[in-house]
C-alpha cells in the first residue's frame, strides 16, 4: 500500500510541484499519471522511493514512512523493494544483457563477491528468468549497446524484476521509443503486473498509452489531483480538465 495524506513538495528555488496530494494505491495495481509536462507528474513518482524528499504531509510505503528519518541502511533496504525504470534505460552498454539484469542482485551480495562479480548459480537462474518474461532470453549475452531501444528498455524492466521488487515505478518509459516498440514495452509491464502482482506506477505522456495498458488513470494539473478513477471512465471533457485545453495529436501517441 502506499499512500499519500496531504502532500506537499517545493523544491529549493520555490517552485512548487505538489500540493496536497491525497492519494491511496494499493498492492498489485497499474496506475497511470498523466497531465502536462511541469504539472508534477515525475515529482510523485520520485517521492515514492525518496529519489526526493516530502516537504510536508505524510506518505506511507508499505507502512514504512517515507520522511527525514529514512536513511542509510533503512533506505537503501526500503529501495530494494522498489524498481525505477528511466526513459534513457540506464544500461551499462559495453557489457552483456545478462550483467546488466545481475546487477540488480549486487546489493543481496557479501562484498566481496560483489567486488569480484561472483555471482550465484540461483541469481545466474533469476536473471535468465527475468530475460525469459519479457521475451529477449536470446539476447543475453549480446552487449547491451548492440540491442535496440525497445529491447535496451526490456532489459532495464527484467533489470528491476530480478530486484524482486513489490513495486515498480516507470518515468516516461516508453517516450523516445516509437509506438510500436512502446506498445510492446507496455505489454511487458502489464504482463508483469498480472504474474507477479507487482505495482506499476508509470508516468506517462502519451494519454492513448496510460488508457490502454492501465487499470487506473490519476490526472494532475499545476500540482493537484484532479482526476482518480478507472481508466474506462476517462471522457474527452476529464482529458480537458486534466490538461486544461483540448488534447491535441501529440498528447495522443508520437508519430
């Protein structure tokens, strides 16, 4: 469960991004964020897993409070519970597929074998699983810079479901990929969604995408909610109200 209670963030220079956020998701669910860019969406994302810290207001992850006092050791166990998955795939590119996806078991290791890249039989086991989920296990030993965008990003999703994480938040993951790769891609978190029960939380720019593959859309729009509900109820006048103007083709899906 993670839930947000009257959360506020403002960054350093003023700039407000959030403002009371009132916000319940639960285990197992796919929500999408959309809303235009600056509206707060990446900001919400990043409070999850304390990439930023809450300016005021309460947020719960998995009744663990996500504050000031979460650091260190705690944070760095709280986070491995949690999966990130960047748009620019944040891959090691001149090493294999399957080095990179073991990488996600480098914080269950002693030091040594980390220093030494001395890995398990049963991490070796987990991270060809991970491969075999999203569908690219022939790639494991091709460098990772060799692959294309969609695979690169396939890789970081079986990256993260080797962390064996409850949840995973998604930040514009399929947004410089074209739509038939993105759809491919997002056919890999829903199914990942659906086998494992892991949460998605994606913030996405493109409206088609979050309707398709979502179960739950929330809207944002100058910092508020304003909009949180099942996906099939989205209508045209809500998408004006998310975005305060008319939705145009670019919102829709990249040509």
């Amino acid at each position: 469960m993670i839930k947000f209670e009257k959360v506020n963030k403002v960054y350093p220079d003023g700039t407000v991004a959030l403002i009371d956020v009132d916000l319940e998701i639960a285990q197992g669910d796919f929500v999408a964020i959309i809303g235009l860019s600056g509206a707060g969406k990446s900001t919400l994302i990043k409070l999850i897993n304390k990439m930023i810290p809450v300016t005021s207001g309460l947020l719960t992850v998995n009744d663990i409070i996500v504050d000031e006092s979460l650091r260190g050791k705690s944070l760095r166990t709280f986070r491995r519970k949690i999966g990130m998955i960047f748009q620019s795939f944040n891959l090691i590119g001149r090493t294999t597929v399957i080095k990179n996806v073991l990488a996600a078991r480098v914080a269950e290791m002693d030091p040594i074998s980390s220093l030494f890249g001395i890995y398990k039989r049963s991490d070796k086991i987990l991270a060809l699983e991970a491969l075999e989920q999203v569908g690219i296990l022939e790639k494991a030993y091709n460098r990772a810079d060799k692959l294309s965008g969609g695979q690169q990003q396939r890789v970081a999703l079986s990256r993260t479901i080797a962390q064996n994480p409850s949840i995973i938040l998604a930040d514009e993951p399929v947004a410089s990929l074209d739509p038939i790769t993105a759809t491919q891609v997002m056919s890999d978190f829903e199914k990942i969604n659906k086998e494992l029960n892991i949460t998605v939380i994606a913030n996405m720019h493109h409206v088609d995408m979050a309707l398709k593959y979502a179960r739950r859309v929330v809207g944002i729009r100058d910092g508020r909610v304003v909009f949180d509900g099942f996906s099939s109820d989205i209508t045209e006048a809500l998408l004006k109200e998310i975005y305060g103007r008319e939705i145009t083709d670019d919102d829709i899906m990249a040509k």
